[in-house]
C-alpha cells in the first residue's frame, strides 16, 4: 500500500510468491504502480496490481506495466467479468502473414478462444516477463492472471455465473466488505455465521467451474485455516498493518520507561 520500490524489492526477498501492489486503496499511483511492478518481478516474484475498479485505463495501465496478473475489487455481475477479460486481452491472431513467396509452407495460426480489445504497444510489459515484445503479445493472453474480488451482494448472488466466464482464473474473497453488504460490521466476519456461509458458497463457485479461489487473510493462523478449508491463494496482512503491528507491540514493552521515566 506504501509507494517505492524499495519497499516493493525488499518484501519480495523475503519469500513470498506474489506482492500484490494495491492501487485500490493503497497510496501508490501510476508512477509508483510501475517501479513497484519491475521491483518485484527482477527479485522472480509475481507482480499482481489490485486495480481501483474495472476500467479499461486502470486494466491497460496495470498490464502494460508488466504485472503478472490484476485483481479487480467488487466484480457483481458475469457481464461486467467478461468486459473485464476483453478489456485484458489481446485480439486473438486468426490470420496469416501472407508469404511473398509462390507456395510457402503451412503456417499454424493460434488458436485461442480469449480473445478482447487490448491495445498493443508497451515498451515495458515484455521486458518484466524477459521475453521479446513478439513473444509477450503471442502468449500474454495465456500467461496474464485475471482475479476478481466477490464482495458485494450482488456479487455473491451472481458468484456462480462470474465463475463460469471464461478468462477470470481466480474469485477473490474480500471479507470485510462482504460482510458490510450482508449488513454486518465489516471487522468481525470471522464471528458472523451467514459471512462464513457466504464464504463457502463463492469456494465451492470457483472449484465446481474449474477455478482458483482466494481469500484476504491478515495472519498465518488464518492461512491454515483457510487453506484447509480449501482455498487455493491467501495473501497474508500488508506493509501498513506490519508496520503498526511491530510498532505498537515494540512501544507497549517500553511503557515501564515510558510512564515512570527516571528523570
């Protein structure tokens, strides 16, 4: 949620699989979004950017950064998952080069059934990846991790049909606010039965279509917990809840000196 990339290079060596760079809530702009991407992605890490919402701009900008994959917060209908996957992909190659010579041999076109409107022409996506642009713009569409976070009502009614659209590869449960659409305070989900139902409703969505589901998880313990209940991805706190957590615990052992200080 911090901007800089060398924050975003020092979680990345400390063993995770993925950072995730939020650009929803997260202070970080586009500029930062950028470094951040490169940073963690030299340390053979994955860039994911959470992007604010499911516009083209934020897609385009967050794909043509290098990020191995986008996070979109409160997906709520299949409709807007699928603008969500045209907007991420590139138009699928249906044609030939023709040869300028008389009888060439067979060329094999790509046969791929994503196939959307995004614009080719960054100069920096292929390079994240370590591939030529030729390269990226031939495999991207198979090699880009498309999320959507189910964490409105709506969502959460229309979850099986979000999951059956081809190209969204992971539902992401965001807790707090699907615990505030249900009408719940959002900070107590864990306690709230209906909340935990839901939860399992968009687990057993993404698994009978054949996808990933993820949860948002702010300690290891809930990790386990989640990836025994069967979860496939877990992210794990953030910089902003590290940060206030080591120092809040640090200064309470000090509050001895602090209270009573000798002078």
């Amino acid at each position: 949620m911090f901007p800089g990339a060398a924050l975003a290079r020092m979680i990345a060596q400390i063993g995770y699989d993925f950072v995730l760079i939020d650009c929803e809530h997260g202070n970080i702009d586009d500029s930062a979004m950028h470094a951040a991407v490169s940073a963690v992605a030299a340390e053979g890490v994955s860039p994911l950017v959470r992007i604010p919402a499911p516009d083209n701009v934020y897609i385009k900008r967050a794909l043509d950064s290098g990020a191995h994959g986008i996070l979109c917060p409160s997906m709520s209908t299949a409709k807007e998952a699928r603008s969500l996957v045209s907007y991420a992909k590139f138009p699928a190659t249906t044609k030939v080069v023709p040869s300028m010579f008389p009888n060439p041999p067979p060329l094999q076109v790509p046969n791929s059934k994503l196939s959307g409107i995004r614009g080719v022409g960054s100069a920096f996506a292929h390079a994240v990846f370590r591939q030529t642009m030729a390269d990226y713009i031939r495999t991207a569409n198979r090699n880009t991790f498309i999320a959507v976070q189910i964490e409105t009502l709506e969502g959460l009614e229309n979850c099986e049909e979000i999951a059956k659209v081809d190209g969204i590869d992971l539902l992401f449960i965001g807790p707090n606010d699907l615990s505030s659409s249900l009408g719940y305070p959002p900070l107590e989900h864990e306690a709230i039965p209906e909340v935990q139902e839901a939860i399992k409703r968009v687990l057993t969505a993404a698994h009978e279509a054949g996808k990933y589901a993820g949860m948002f998880c702010t300690a290891s313990e809930h990790v386990h917990r989640r990836f025994e209940q069967g979860f496939d991805l877990m992210n794990l706190g953030g910089d902003v809840v590290a940060l206030m957590e080591w120092n809040e615990a640090q200064l309470k052992k000090l509050s001895d000196i602090r209270i009573n200080p000798p002078f």
